[in-house]
C-alpha cells in the first residue's frame, strides 16, 4: 500500500457513522466545520461504536452544545 493510500485510510469513515450524520443535518454541519484534531477524535469514537443506536446518540452528541466544548476543550 502507498504512503499516500495510508494517509486517505485514516479519514475513512464508518458507514454507520456517515449514516448518522446524514439522518442529522446539525450534527454534520458541527462536524464538518471543527478542527482537523477535533473531526479524528469523533471518527476514532465512530470506530468504537457497536450498535446503530449507539451511533445515532454519537451523531446527537457531535450537534449538542455540551458535547462541542468538551471535544474542542480537550486539546
């Protein structure tokens, strides 16, 4: 595999994942626009995901006020 396949591996996203995003147009539009840092921190979080409930209270976590300013706080 080439360095640079590497690197586009890293920002594939779970199905599941993009799936909750796209049923929760406020939780993508957060996520798209936080900070690189902050975006790999919530599809590591995805990666660990077991259940589409649970995915779908991950993708209402990324649209709550609480969840953005712990993710952007935790740098």
């Amino acid at each position: 595999m080439k360095n640079e396949d590497k690197k586009m591996d890293k920002w594939d996203l779970p199905i599941g994942f993009t799936m909750a995003l796209s049923d929760n147009p406020d939780a993508m539009k957060v996520f798209v626009n936080m900070p690189k840092p902050q975006r790999e921190r919530c599809i590591e979080r995805a990666r660990t995901v077991n259940s589409k409930a649970e995915m779908q209270r991950l993708a209402d976590d990324i649209a709550s006020t609480d969840f953005v300013d712990f993710i952007v706080n935790t740098d």
